[in-house]
C-alpha cells in the first residue's frame, strides 16, 4: 500500500483491449515523462508534496499463480476481465486433459450453455457461464506456442466431449 505524499499525476485511458501488461507500458512510459516534468521544478521548490486522497482507497494483496484459475460458475464478462487482468502475469487458465491450457484472449457471448460445459460456439473454444458464453480467441496448450482459438480446435478433436 503506497500511503505517501504525491508530487504531481496523470490519468490515461485504458482500452477494451489493454491488459495488465500493456497498461503497464503506457504507465512506464508516462512515468518516466511525469518525472522528466516533475523534477526540475520539485527540486527548484515549486512544488510542494500534498497528501493522497483517501476516498477510494483499496488494498490489493500479492497475486499467485492459482489466482489465475478461471471458473466458470463466474459470469462470462467477468471472466473475459480476468484474462486482461492477469495477462501477462499470473496468466488465466484452466486444467484441461490434466495440463494447464492459458487463456490469453478471449470475449463474452450471448447463448445459452451450463456453466462449465466445453463447447465449439462461433468456431472458437468455449464454455458456458450463468449468463452466457465465455470464448477463448488466443490459448497456449501446456508445452507448446501460443495459437488462435481456431488453430486450437484443430488439434483438440475431443474438445466436447
């Protein structure tokens, strides 16, 4: 938890389809900017450190790697956010034929299927979720590259059942 003094800051957007790693570029790169602009006049005594604001002050705990276990009890958006949220690191995942299958994009689809259930939705990889369908775009198979959903499927026959 950083409670300390601020300098200066700034605010940028972030898209539908950023995740936490690229998030983290754009901040990098606006930080070391922030501080190019921040510092001269900081040490000139322009600025004056002024205290965080409370409101909305949230803990964030060190993530794990299990953190990034997707379940599909969960609804299917929700979900889709935790795959941005966790890419790169600790990266979302299921179990699938006793191996780790990562998840690095996926969406949120309208249907109806039972929570948990595998299934073909679009031509892409899926599950069902409470309210509705949770596709997965981009997965890496345990031991092997990263490969379009579509790819994916090419090689898992036994998907569905």
């Amino acid at each position: 938890v950083d409670t300390g003094p601020m300098l200066s800051r700034r605010a940028i957007p972030i898209s539908v389809g950023d995740t936490a790693g690229s998030v983290f570029k754009k901040m990098s790169a606006l930080g070391a900017e922030l501080l190019l602009e921040t510092l001269p006049p900081y040490l000139a005594g322009g600025i004056q450190p002024r205290p965080q604001p409370e409101e909305g002050v949230t803990y964030a705990p060190m993530l794990k790697k299990e953190d990034g276990l997707l379940d599909f009890t969960r609804p299917a958006e929700e979900l889709v956010r935790r795959v941005r949220a966790f890419n790169p690191w600790p990266g979302a995942w299921i179990l699938w034929k006793d191996a780790l299958l990562k998840v690095h994009k996926a969406h949120a689809a309208t249907g109806k299927a039972e929570p948990g259930k595998s299934l073909v939705f679009e031509g892409l990889p899926a599950f069902g979720t409470p309210d509705g369908v949770f596709v997965m775009d981009e997965l890496q198979p345990a031991a092997k590259k990263s490969m379009p959903g579509k790819a994916f499927l090419a090689g898992a026959r036994e998907w569905t059942h």
